[in-house]
C-alpha cells in the first residue's frame, strides 16, 4: 500500500512539473507576442512623429511659425502640409502673379471650410511674402472684389492696399490690410495698416497731399458702420490729420484717429465733403458734412 501511494505521489510531482513546464512556455509566447506589439507600435509612433516633423517643417518653409500658437494640433499640421503639397503640384503651369492669386484663393478657400488656425496663420504670412515681389506692385490690377484679396490703389499710384475676407465667424468681423509703396530709394516696402481700408480717395492742401481712407467699423452687434482716416505719408509712415474732421452729430463719432459713421458714405475731393447714401425704405436723406479746411 505503501508502494501504491509512493507511486501515486511521483506521478502527482510530474504532472505539476510538466503542467508548470507548460505555462512556462505559455508565458513566454505571451511576453514575446506583447513585446513584438510593443515594439511595432514604437515603430509606427516613430514613422508617425516622422511625418509630422516632415510636415512641420514643409508649413515652416511656408511661413508657419508654431511659436504663435499655445499647442500645435498634429492632425492639421497633417491636413494643412497635404493640402499645400498638392496645391503647389497643382500650380506650376500658372504664370507667377495667377499662381500667387490661385495660392492665396485656395488656402482662403479652404480656410474658411475648414476654420483651421495654421491655414490662417500661413495664409496671413503668405500674403506678407508675396507683397514683397515687386511683381505683386506693378501688375496685380486694382479690384474691389476680395479674389483673394481686395486690391486698392492711391489715385496718385504710389500706394496699394490689399485687405482680406471676413478671417472671422460669428458676429465679430476681422480683415487684415497691408499696403505697399516705394521707399526714397525705390525699394519696395510692404507694411501692416492698422484697420482694414475699403476704398481710397485723396486731395491737395497747401502743397501736401492727404489720403482719405474709408474702413469697415465693427465694434459689436450694435455698432457698425463705416470708419474714415485722413492721413498724409513720409516715405511710407502716416500722420493722421484729424483737425480736418467736420462737427460731429448723432451719425458721427470721432474714436482715435479716426470718425465713425453711422451709414455708408463717399468723400468728393473736389468739393471736399463727405456724403452718405440715401435710403428710401428708411426714409433715410442724404446728409452731408465738408471737411474743415
């Protein structure tokens, strides 16, 4: 009996070695497998991290400067460098002023689908970099459609202002302007206007001659409107004249540098008044203001 149990026994301790054995192994093809997991999703982290560095710095040679922004979204990295690499595949055909216009227009375009910050950011810097080819100053005609941007000149051709879409949503509104002019030495200079300018007239005082610069003026839901500048240049830096301002009424508020109109208006150099238009649904008149000069 004795026998019997020793037996019993032995057989019990191989078959817990062999079961041990056994997960032993089990184990082991359950490390490896995880191991190898873990290690083809550090090498597809690290193609991923390369594509985005890739992408990074192609929107960098476009101008992009993710210093501007709090965090950087990797997905529209991504969408904004696809984007480009097949905008700029897409353009070499185009002779240079079209190409920069078919530039500009897709990356507003797609901008305004897609709201996406870096779109906006490389679209502001790619505005400022073409504005300094000369090409941009003797041959993008003046227009008053934003196609891609709206393209004012001075009546004296010395000065061009180019002004942005809406950038913003909502009721909040937000247009970019720069303007160029020539500098005493004949080298082009490209600057940001502080404001947006929608139209340009100018006249002769005292043998100086003075710039009327008509703006967009959203300041809220109620107060919008049309604002006004009267500037002159030195070599391209303005001085504001606000002693020509006319009287202010109900319909004109003088905030800073500039006057704020209630309606739309147009400035006659000649007589050198100030008009705003008539609204017959309104029962609006035209009223009338002359500069104080």
């Amino acid at each position: 009996m004795s026998k019997i149990y020793k037996n019993i026994f032995c057989i019990s301790i191989i078959v817990l070695f062999i079961s041990c054995i056994r997960e032993q192994e089990k184990s082991s093809i359950t490390t490896d497998s995880t191991t190898l997991k873990s290690s083809k999703d550090v090498i597809n982290s690290k193609e991923k991290d390369a594509v985005f560095q890739e992408n990074l710095n192609y929107l960098r040679s476009m101008g992009y400067d993710e210093d501007n922004d709090s965090y950087i979204d990797v997905s529209a990295v991504n969408k904004a460098a696809t984007l480009f690499k097949a905008m700029n595949m897409r353009m070499t055909r185009y002779p240079a002023l079209e190409k920069i216009k078919k530039e500009l227009s897709t990356i507003q375009e797609s901008y305004s689908m897609d709201n996406n910050d870096i779109l906006r950011s490389v679209f502001i810097q790619r505005i400022k970099f073409h504005l300094s080819n000369p090409i941009t100053y003797y041959e993008w005609k003046p227009t008053q459609v934003c196609n891609p941007l709206r393209v004012l000149v001075s009546p004296d051709n010395k000065y061009k202002f180019y002004t942005t879409e809406d950038l913003c949503e909502g009721s909040a509104s937000e247009r970019v302007t720069y303007y160029q002019f020539l500098d005493s030495t004949g080298h082009l200079v490209c600057k940001e206007w502080q404001g947006n300018v929608m139209d340009v007239w100018q006249f002769n005082h005292n043998d100086t001659i003075f710039y009327v610069l008509k703006s967009e003026w959203i300041g809220g839901m109620s107060d919008v409107g049309w604002g006004m500048e009267i500037v002159s240049f030195a070599n391209g830096i303005p001085t504001y004249h606000t002693h020509f301002f006319p009287d202010m009424n109900e319909n004109t508020t003088k905030i800073g540098k500039r006057i704020r109109i209630r309606y739309d208006y147009t400035f006659h150099p000649q007589t050198l008044t100030i008009t705003t238009q008539r609204d017959i649904d309104k029962n609006r008149k035209m009223e009338e203001w002359k500069l104080k000069i």
